[in-house]
C-alpha cells in the first residue's frame, strides 16, 4: 500500500511507555486518533527494532480522546474481564512495551477513521 492510498496523508506518531504514570500527561487528552501498542527490548548488539501488536482507534464513534482510550487500558480489571486476549498481552509484555498515538484532525470522519485503523494494520507482517 502506497502512502497516496491511506486516508490520512501522513500521521505524526509520538510515544510513552506502557503504565508509565509521569507520561500520562503527554497523551492528548482533546484529540481523537490511532494508536498502537508496540514492544521493544532495547539490547545491546542488535539495531533498534520494535513489533506492533495491536493497532486501534479513540473516537470511533464519539469524540472520546487517546487520553482516555488509553487509561481504559491501565484498568487491569476491565481489560481482562472485556478483552482477554489483550490482558494476555499486556501481562506478557508490559515491561518492554510503548504506546504510540497518532491524533488526527477534527475533519477526519468517523468512518475515515475506521479505514485508517484497518489500512495499517493490512500492511504489517504478522
């Protein structure tokens, strides 16, 4: 997929590591966008890499910001009684994993944003 295809031209992707409390402040808490939880384990002889393993929205159907998605979750309790494939992850992983958000703009539709939640997500090799 070319970035001409994707419904936003370009995204502006910024990070804090996973249940890191004093970076909370850093994820916006008045914008929508796309997100995506990533593991990275920092070594010393390999270059830096990182595996996506889960890319989602805030704001796919309401204005709700990447703030609040992502405080839904560090609440461990609904994380594994709503989602527990993502508890699995996030208990396996918490240690050596980021969250990266993207906000977008106010113009982008709801349904834009859906797309835009697929696209990368076909791009990546599992």
């Amino acid at each position: 997929m070319t970035a001409s295809t994707y419904i936003v031209p370009s995204l502006v992707w910024s990070y804090v590591s996973y249940g890191n409390p004093a970076q909370l402040e850093l994820v916006p808490a008045d914008k929508r966008g796309i997100y995506a939880f990533t593991i990275s384990h920092p070594h010393n002889v390999l270059p830096p890499r990182a595996y996506v393993l889960y890319i989602g929205i805030a704001g796919r159907d309401s204005d709700r910001p990447l703030r609040d998605r992502y405080k839904d979750y560090l609440n461990a309790k609904k994380v594994c009684k709503e989602r527990p494939h993502i508890a699995n992850i996030l208990g396996n992983w918490h240690s050596v994993m980021q969250f990266f958000f993207a906000p977008i703009d106010d113009q982008v539709s709801p349904n834009d944003l859906k797309t835009l939640e697929k696209q990368p997500s076909g791009s990546l090799q599992p």
